[in-house]
C-alpha cells in the first residue's frame, strides 16, 4: 500500500513540473524565513531579559493582530482578484486596487495609532506609550508587506516578493539585535524601532522595484467598483481576524492573568511551535493563485490534484520537525534561554494544535478563493469563541497549559469543520483526510 501510493506520488510530481518546482522554491525560502525569523526572537530573547522579553511579546502579538485589523482583507482580496487581471493584462486595474490598499492601511495605522496612545495614557500599563506607538507602526507596516507578496505572487513573481521581508529584513534585525546585545540602551522599544526602519526602508525598495506593486491612476475594473470591493473586503476582513485572534490574544491573555514573564514564555513555544505551519504556508503561497483561475475554469478535478499533492509534500517534512518536538521539548526552549527549559510540554501541546492544519490542507485558503468566505468566518467564530472563553477558564486553572491546550483546540475544531463543509458543499478533499 505505501510503495503504491509512492509511485502514485512519483507519477504526479513528474505529471506537474512546473507546479513542484514553484513549490521547492518558495518551500526553501520560506524555510529559511522560518530559521531566521527563530533566529531573531531568540536573538532578541537573549538581548534582553525575561521582563523586557515579555513586553517585546506582548507588543509584537498585538501588531501581528493589528496588521490583520489593518490590512481590512486586502491580501485574500488581492489574491483573488489580480491573477485575473494579470491575465486579461490589465496592470491599471491592478494599480487601482494597489493605492485603495494603500489609503485604507495609511488611514486605519493613524486610527489605531491613535486609539491606542489615548488607552495606554488614559489606562497606564506595563508597557510604555512608545512601545505601543512602535507596535502600531510595525501593524501598519507588516499589513503592507502581507499585500505586496500576495500582488507579487499574482503576477507569478516569487522570489522577489518573498526574499525582502522573510529573508532579508529578518537579517538586518538579527544582526541589530545580536550587534546592539550589550548596549546599556537596548530594550524592548530599541528592537521595534530598528525593525520599524527596516523593514519600511526594504518595502519602498520592494515597490520601487517591481512595477505590479505600484499604486496607479486610472480608475478600478467594473467588478471592484466600491460597493462590491467593500462587501467582499469585509468578509474577508472578518475571516482573517478571525485566524489570527487565538494565538496573539493568548499571550495578550497570559499576560492579564499570569504575568508578563509567562506571556514571554508563551510567545517563545508559539513562535516555535508555528515553525510547523510554515510547510503548509509555503504550499499555500504557490496553490492560492491556482486555486483562483482553476476555480474560475470549473476545474474542481485538477484543483482537487493539485491541492492534495501540495498538501502531502507540505505535511512530510512537518512530521520529521513534529518528532523533533516531543522528543527534545525542553531542550528546544532552552534555547531562548535557560529560564524557558521545562517547558517542553508546552510547545507539544502547541504543535499538535498546529499540525492539524498539514492534515486538512489550504482549507482556509480553499474557501476563501470559493467564495465561502462567510461560511468560513462563522466556523473560525464559534471556534474562535470557544478557545477564548477555554483560555481564560483553562488559564486561571491551569496556568500556561491550560492557555495552550485551548489554542490547540482552536486549530483542531476549525480545520476539521472547514474540511467537512469544502467537501460536502465543493465535493472537493482538500486535505489528505
């Protein structure tokens, strides 16, 4: 049975070249955008200490958070617009969508900047007023580099798009964090400042560069007039906050309860832990563009094919890192620092939440480019809903576990409920269930 699904796998590889070469590609970069980006949180973890570590996590959960907020579901729409565009050659629709994205990021960055300097002076936290200005403007910043990747891989650019901010970016900040350790003046503010700069300094380059990214002037296509573009922005929009909730509010969350330490520790197993989504994020990266001119073809079959081939190529080299996990946990933490040692357990339980995913495949993706974006937002709610009320029960309980284990729950209920509706609705298996 396995030697025939082998070969069944072997026929398939040498059946779609080109699709296994654009996945190798963008499976090594984002391989090594996942090593670096380790390599900078725990760079930055042994730059500072446990205190400082924790308020470095707890603002960077809320940027991530707030990109989503900011980004208004621009890079799912983008993603399902511009392959279309791009075909029919029409880079001025393309230009169009661009400077709406912009003016929508520019103008919910300078809203949120503003909220939350009137939170923290009106209600003093532990963190500073500067971080959380600092914060806002990584948001702001991560929004835009999310949307220039997804108009980039539309256009078929990869590597160009990706190499910027998941390469080099993460190197300048590692060589920051590793150059500037023992300066009297470095903190948690000093590391977002440095990351602020440089990644807005690589995103105008990046725009300078490639053509598909710049704003244009002339009007949008008749099926992004405002109206349309808004109603399917705000599904969208509520679909991506959705995701990205659990695992930045539960360090927001652990933070509240437990201490800011804990919140670091937390941050440290997560960030580790979704080393294992970035298999499944680089398959996603290659089938989303895909997944819109297939659909748009009514080829179901050849997108079910393609599907499930990333999906099993994404979840081999997951399984060999998940082994790696329960086998040497503590070990693994300890290298953020030996107060993180024996917390191994936590990022187990973290990465058995987070390989669900490899097992159901593209399955947010999936639904997204179907234009089931309302189904799916109720399925991440109702999870979404649950696993909150589960980390704070849990977390007064239980303490970081707790927090961890309903994290892991979110993943599971979500993908397995995203699956069954693709294939009960689409008749497509997505996954490799």
């Amino acid at each position: 049975m396995l030697l025939g699904r082998l070969r069944s796998l072997r026929e398939r590889v040498r059946a779609q070249p080109e699709l296994i070469g654009r996945t190798a590609i963008v499976l090594l970069i984002k391989l090594g955008a996942a090593g670096l980006s380790y390599a900078m949180f725990i760079a930055i973890a042994r730059a500072l200490d446990a205190e400082a570590f924790g308020s470095f996590g707890l603002a960077f959960s809320a940027a991530t958070l707030g990109a989503v907020i900011i980004g208004f579901g621009q890079k799912a729409y983008i993603l399902r617009r511009a392959p279309v565009l791009f075909a029919a050659r029409n880079q001025a629709a393309v230009g169009a969508l661009n400077r709406r994205a912009l003016l929508v990021f520019a103008l919910m960055t300078i809203l949120i900047g503003g909220l939350g300097l009137l939170a923290v002076t009106a209600w003093p936290t532990t963190l500073p007023a500067g971080l959380w200005l600092w914060a806002t403007g990584a948001a702001g910043l991560f929004a835009l580099a999310e949307y220039q990747q997804s108009t980039a891989r539309s256009a078929g650019i990869f590597i160009r798009a990706l190499a910027p901010r998941d390469l080099v970016w993460r190197i300048l900040v590692i060589a920051f964090a590793v150059g500037a350790a023992s300066a009297t003046w470095m903190s948690a503010q000093s590391i977002f400042a440095a990351l602020v700069l440089s990644l807005a300094g690589l995103l105008l380059a990046q725009q300078a560069w490639l053509p598909p990214l710049r704003p244009g002037l002339a009007a949008p296509a008749v099926d992004d007039r405002s109206r349309v573009w808004l109603t399917a922005s705000v599904g969208l929009w509520g679909v991506a906050i959705i995701q990205a909730l659990i695992p930045n509010l539960s360090v927001l969350a652990a933070g509240f309860i437990l201490d800011v330490d804990t919140a670091g520790l937390l941050f440290a197993a997560l960030r580790t832990a979704m080393l294992l989504q970035i298999f499944q994020m680089a398959a996603n990266l290659v089938i989303a563009p895909s997944i819109a001119r297939l659909q748009a073809e009514n080829n179901l079959i050849k997108l079910q094919t393609e599907s499930r081939l990333i999906t099993l190529l994404a979840a081999l080299p997951l399984a060999g890192l998940l082994i790696i996990f329960a086998l040497a946990g503590d070990w693994v933490m300890s290298i953020f620092g030996p107060e993180y040692a024996g917390s191994g357990s936590i990022l187990l339980v973290l990465a058995l939440g987070f390989s669900t995913n490899a097992v159901c495949g593209p399955t947010a993706q999936m639904m997204e480019s179907l234009h089931d974006e309302r189904a799916l937002f109720v399925i991440l709610t109702v999870s979404a809903a649950i696993s909150t009320v589960l980390i704070f029960i849990l977390g007064f309980a239980f303490g970081v576990l707790g927090v961890a284990v309903a994290v892991s729950l979110h993943s599971v209920m979500w993908n397995l409920a995203a699956y069954i509706r693709i294939w009960r609705r689409h008749g497509i298996r997505v996954g490799l269930i």
